[in-house]
C-alpha cells in the first residue's frame, strides 16, 4: 500500500471524494513526515500544526457533506516564505527583514485558501531570494535529502526539500532567475514557471512569477486551476483565461509529439558548461523525443558573457536600493555572501544601470529570437547537479554568482513559460533536470510537453527515507 505521504494530490483528492482518507489524517501524517525530517533538512521556516489541522478538520466536514471547495481542498500544500501569509512574518529568508506578521494573504495564498487547501507552513529560502541555494542567514542551510551535504537549489529551496521529503504533494514558490526550476532539478521533482503574469502575484516585479512545485505533473495542472484565477492587486497581470489545465493533460500526450519541432540548447553561450552527466541526460532526452515522432534541431549559442554580467550588475544595484535604506544594525545581519555581492553595485552609474537593463532586454529578444523557428525549447535546467550545501553559490565567489543560472535565466526576461522535469540522475545518484520551454502565453503546451516526457524518462528512483 502507498505511503500517504507518498501520494499525489489527485490521488488524495479522489480518496476524499469517496470517503477512503480524510483530510486530518493525511494532515498528521505529513506533520509527522516533517518531524522526522526537518531536524535534518531545514526545510521549513514555520510549521503551524494547529492552523493546519484546524484548516483539515473543516475540509473534512465540507467532503463529508459533499461540499468540497475544490478538488484540492484538504490537499496539504507548503508556501515559500516570501508569499505572505496573514498573520505570518514575511522575511525573505533574511535576517535583516522586519518580522511583523503580514496583514493580508499574497494573491496566491489567498486562492489556496479559497480553495481549502490545509496550508502546512512556510518553507526556507536565502538571503532576499537572490541566491540559488539553501544558504540563509534567518533560516540556516537547507539541505538536500538525496545527499544531506548537498544543496537543494534555490531559492525556492525549502520548497523543493520538502517535496523530496514528502511532506505533501503540493508546494509554492517563486522564480526571478530559476528559483523553481533549479531546485526542482537539484532535488528531482517538477515546477512551472509560468508566462509573466499568468499567476497574480503582490508585488509583481521584471521578471518574478510564482510556480506551481510537485512531484508530478498532473498536480501542477490542479495548482493552475487555482492559482490562474484573476486578482486585482498585480497590476501586471495578464488578462484571465479560464484554462481547463487538468483536460489538457488528460488526452494521449504522446500523440502529441509527432512532428512537434524542438530545438536542443547544450551550449548557451555563457555560464558553465554542462557536465558530462547533464549533457548525456539531455542528449537522451531528445533521443526520447525523437523516437516519439518529435524532430530535433540543435540551437547555436544566443547569449554572451556580456549579457549575463549585465543581468547580475542589474540585480546587484536592485538590491542594493533596498539594503541602503535598512538600518545598520539591521543592515549588519544579512547574509555577508549577499551583502558583499550587492555592494558592488556602489561603484556602478547611472549610465552602467540604463547599459545593464539595455543587455536585458537584449537577452530577452534573444531568448524570443532562439524559441521562434521551434514549438519548444529543451536544454539543461542546471549545467551542474547539487553542489556543496555550505556554498552560496557554486566555488562560493560572490564576483560570479550567476554562472549556474545561464539556461534557466533568460525566459524570466522573456516572460516565456518554462519548466524543469527530472531526466535521470548523475553517478553519485544527484538528479538532473530537463527544461522545457515554451512560447510566451503558451503554458499549457509546456505542461503538455512535460506530461509527455514523464511517461518517455528513464525509471525514477525511489524518494528517500529521513535518516534515522
């Protein structure tokens, strides 16, 4: 029999409906999963066991009564610490934040909620949200569990753990730069980030969408269903469409591949290289494809260094308007890494900042110029696996943060849907993940492509137990 924490929210949701499992069981067995494991992973910021319990005890009544709020509802769900939550501090990840507790439920919070979804806690993330690692200096190290002295990627590092773990099907996060994708790679599981906008989001900002994270597809699909819905608050919203995301899925998704043209992007043109693993995990990848009936075409280089410099100079000035204004004392708390990388930006001008949003829009149309002959991209999530846990980023030198972003990075720019699918895993058993990205408003074709590919990968392994 499956483990309760080992089932998917679709499955949860039919046992519900027919009066196999309750909400406030599958809620303790996942506060139970997270006491056996977050003394060893860190990946949660806040647990509320009582809120959660409270939240499945209701659910319970509403499906007793045939009255469920959603499909989801008494589904337990973990949301990364930087969407608010009423009645929860909003630190992202730092301990220089302010730790009042927010007032109101992030747009995405607030769909949950109207969804009855049981909101388990808030998960970990870095300094800010500007690293792609574990490393926080309110929360600590957020470890993988596949190899506890790896990091789970980042930022939405917690999230990805968690999943890892089995602490429920469902997890949120957020991804400026890849910060659902990277640790969906690092840690094997699946994220969307969707096209700018197609998730309301408070504050939005260039760039900065909320992800659906599951260990399956078909649950990323029932998130959409929710999260999609309008709100007025993201004034960068794109007009709603009322996407039946699940009926997407449901049809032979294989049939779909054939003849679908996609290009293959080994080499970006910037950043690391990919390690020999990664690049034979995407190489079969496309074979899968291939013999699916899809056609490969490879994608020449289409970013520089330059390009990737100015994304990071970018970011380094964007969060230094924001540190300047902390207090010292406050100022002094925040991760040294972080703030070292940041004060760089000190020395640049005016001029450099308006040269430095010049090279993003230039990586955007790039990104658009390198989708437009395909119906899809497929490349490497990460050029790496997990690195070291204890590190910011990988070698550690905040003089070169962004080397391992390079391929998930520029379809933030490009407000272009894109997703992260495990395709296998290196020697040491650390997995790998496959990006698919798709044309912009696109969304449910990537979740189409990602739903095929899940049924072409290689076996997965099995998720781990919490060491004892």
């Amino acid at each position: 029999m499956t483990a309760l924490h080992d089932l998917s929210a679709k499955d949860l949701s039919a046992a519900y409906r027919v009066k196999q499992l309750s909400p406030v069981e599958v809620t303790r067995a996942a506060l139970e999963r997270i006491g056996a494991w977050d003394k060893k992973i860190n990946a949660m910021y806040v647990v509320d066991a009582i809120g959660a319990l409270a939240q499945a005890s209701l659910s319970e009544a509403r499906w007793r009564a045939g009255e469920p709020l959603s499909a989801l509802d008494g589904v337990p769900i973990t949301i990364k610490d930087n969407i608010a939550v009423k009645g929860i501090p909003n630190p992202v990840g730092t301990a220089a934040a302010d730790m009042t507790p927010s007032a109101s439920d992030a747009p995405p919070s607030a769909r949950l909620r109207e969804a009855g979804c049981v909101f388990l806690g808030k998960t970990t993330m870095p300094d800010f949200g500007m690293l792609a690692s574990g490393i926080s200096s309110l929360h600590g190290i957020t470890r993988n569990p596949w190899n506890l002295a790896r990091n789970p990627g980042g930022s939405s590092s917690g999230a990805g753990a968690g999943l890892v773990a089995g602490y429920a099907p469902l997890a949120l996060g957020t991804d400026i730069g890849g910060s659902v994708r990277l640790p969906a790679a690092y840690c094997g599981v699946f994220a969307l980030k969707p096209s700018l906008g197609r998730i309301p989001i408070y504050p939005p900002y260039l760039g900065r969408v909320v992800g659906p994270m599951t260990r399956v597809v078909a649950d990323a699909a029932l998130l959409m269903t929710i999260l999609s819905k309008p709100d007025a608050l993201d004034y960068m919203a794109l007009p709603y469409q009322a996407i039946d995301w699940p009926s997407g899925l449901a049809r032979d998704t294989q049939r779909s591949l054939k003849d679908r043209k996609l290009g293959l992007v080994l080499d970006i043109g910037a950043g690391l290289r990919p390690q020999p693993a990664v690049r034979a995990a995407i190489e079969a990848a496309a074979a899968a494809f291939a013999d699916a009936g899809a056609v490969i075409e490879p994608v020449a280089p289409f970013l520089t260094s330059d390009i990737l410099v100015g994304l990071d100079g970018f970011f380094q000035a964007r969060l230094l308007a924001e540190f300047e204004v902390l207090r010292p004392e406050r100022r002094a708390k925040a991760l040294p890494f972080i703030a070292a990388w940041c004060m760089r930006a000190e020395r640049l001008s005016a001029t450099d900042a308006a040269r430095n949003l010049a090279l993003i829009m230039q990586m955007r149309e790039k990104a658009v110029a390198a989708t437009e002959p395909y119906d899809f991209l497929i490349s490497p999530t990460s050029p790496i696996t997990a690195y070291p846990a204890e590190e910011a980023t990988p070698g550690n030198d905040p003089q070169r943060p962004f080397e391992h972003i390079a391929f998930t990075a520029p379809f933030n720019m490009s407000e272009q849907p894109a997703a992260s699918i495990c395709a296998g895993y290196d020697a040491d058993g650390l997995p790998i993940g496959l990006q698919i990205v798709g044309h912009r408003f696109d969304d449910l074709g990537v979740l189409r492509m990602a739903s095929a590919y899940e049924t072409l990968r290689p076996p997965q392994r099995t998720w781990p137990e919490a060491p004892s």
